[in-house]
C-alpha cells in the first residue's frame, strides 16, 4: 500500500492510498479501478443471501461474506490472462486507508473534492509510469466521481488518455439532485436533507456524509451524464435489475440517453440468482430476494461482472498492442 499527499498545500489536503499491482511492469497502459461509498480498494463486501417474513410479517435478512471482492476477483482475472498492463486501485478519502493519522475527513463530502482527489493520482500514476492509456473501472460513488473528473476542462491531459469506461451500478446526479419519486431510497433521503432546518447529514456508510450543501453541488451538474457520453469514450454500464438503490427503470432510462450521445456505450442488465430456501416450521411465509444486489456483489451478478468486465478489458489492451505492432 502506498500513499500520495493530494491537493497539497491547501485546505483539502490529504493523504490517499492506493496499491499498485504489474502485470506488466513495463507496460504504458494502465488500469485503474475506484470504488463505491463504504468501500475500499478491494471491493469486498457482505451480500444478501436470504430475506423471510414470520407470521406477524416482520423480515429478518440474511448476509454473507465475500471471499474476494469484486476488483480483487477482476485484478486476479486480468493477471491469469497476462494482461499488457499496470492495475492501480486507489481508496477514496476517507475509506480503508485513505485516512490521516486514522482519522477521517469529519467535513461534508464534496464530489467535486473527491474527483480532484481521482485526477492528481491518476495523473501522478501516468507520469511515474509513464502510461499512454488508461482503462477506467469505477462503481456507484465512484462513478459520479469519474464523470466529475472526465468532464473538468482542466482533465483534458487525462480524458486524452482514456480508451475505454466501464461503470457498475452508476450513480448519476440525477439519482441525488433530481430523484423521481419511485425512487424510494434516494427521494427519501432528498426529502429529508432538504426539508431539514440545519445541514442534516444523512448516511449508513462510514466514510460518506451526505448534506445540503452535497445536493446544492450536484445541482450544479443536471446533465453530467450527457456530457460525459459527449467524450465519446468507449463505455461498458452494468445495470442491476431490481436494485433497490439505483431503481433498474431509471438507470436504464439514463443509460439510453447515454448511448443516444455515444452510440459505443454497450448497456448490460444483470439479474440475480435464486438462493436455495430452508425450511423452517415457525416460518409461513418465505420471500427470496432474486434481484441483483447494488453494486453486484452477490455471487452471480459478480461472476458476470468479472467475466465480461475482463473481458471488454482485455480486449481493448489486445487493440492497443495491435495497432502498436
């Protein structure tokens, strides 16, 4: 694990971790993966394997584990196929080592800081290794970052680099500034922030602050989306069907206006595996969830993920060494 002093010398200064993993240390082009909010740079996590009802109706869940997280299982995926490339991961300020003396950056979370924080590593990351292209993988939260960044007129050395976007489960500020109202989760949780009498912070993952200064921010932004598609950058978007955070219906209408701009945007939609049921006697009602967890982390939306993901990856760096040669 390694750490670079972003934003030094100002009030958002702080130190970011990242690791980085050669398949081909002499490689000039680079992978690079960021990750959602409450996460790290590995992208494990707990999954929902199980949700039954008792006669009075109230739900109990069940979790489990993963083994490997998503971008260690996409990491080790590129590696057995010999990938012509260099991987770095990086954890986003205040998450897994992102931190300061161990502590945590207590303000409100500004997107805008965290996509600065995305540009100076990966900006630093091209000139020590000297890279000439860069595959982006990024989930959820880190999404909206990505799109952030790419879309900053002072990023322009950066997008000049960018072959290809993949996005899972992509966040968007139409999903936190502009919720519709199916949108249970996030139209909740605008309500609330916004009709609160202070700058209310409202979250359930460590790492992320949520507040009205974060909304009046992404406001800003109505239509990152189609700005981002206007880069025209090769892009892969993973659509959890039944995902209770990002609603299927709205992230698929997003995503064609996406490919409405950039007609080399592949959309996939990823549906979640039945879990086996047990039996229990006290039990007269057994509901399974067969959506795909947000993010795709349970074991079949993350096996189609990696397979894919690896896929559409390798390929475009099979594409780079060939027009090299």
């Amino acid at each position: 694990m390694q750490k670079l002093i972003v934003q030094p010398s100002t009030e958002n200064m702080w130190p970011i971790a990242y690791d980085i993993i050669a398949s081909n240390p002499d490689s000039k082009n680079l992978v690079f993966m960021i990750h959602g909010g409450g996460m790290d740079l590995h992208e494990k996590y707990f999954y929902l394997t199980e949700e039954i009802s008792d006669a009075t109706g109230k739900r109990t869940k069940t979790f489990e584990e993963m083994v490997q997280g998503n971008y260690d299982k996409l990491t080790e995926k590129l590696i057995e196929n010999g990938a012509d490339c260099i991987i770095c991961r990086m954890d986003n300020r205040n998450h897994g080592e992102s931190l300061l003396n161990g502590q945590m950056d207590t303000r409100n979370t500004s997107f805008v800081r965290l996509a600065q924080d995305e540009a100076e590593l990966l900006r630093y990351i091209i000139r020590k290794y000297n890279i000439e292209h860069v595959e982006i993988v990024a989930t959820c939260m880190g999404t909206l970052i990505t799109q952030l960044m790419l879309t900053n007129e002072n990023n322009r050395d950066i997008v000049n680099k960018v072959d290809s976007v993949v996005f899972n489960s992509p966040l968007y500020t139409q999903n936190l500034a502009f919720p519709k109202e199916y949108e249970t989760f996030n139209y909740k949780k605008y309500q609330q922030l916004m009709n609160s009498n202070d700058d209310f912070q409202f979250t359930k993952m460590r790492g992320v602050f949520d507040s009205k200064e974060t909304i009046y921010e992404l406001a800003k932004y109505p239509d990152l989306h189609k700005q981002f598609a206007e880069l025209m950058i090769p892009t892969q978007l993973y659509l959890g069907f039944g995902d209770r955070l990002l609603p299927y219906k709205r992230a698929r209408e997003i995503a064609e206006e996406i490919r409405q701009i950039n007609p080399n945007c592949e959309i996939i939609k990823v549906s979640r595996s039945h879990v086996k049921l047990q039996e229990f006697d006290s039990l007269i009602k057994k509901i399974i969830s067969k959506d795909s967890n947000h993010c795709l982390y349970d074991p079949k939306s993350s096996y189609k993920f990696v397979t894919k993901a690896s896929e559409y990856l390798l390929k475009n760096l099979e594409n780079i060494r060939t027009k090299i040669d």
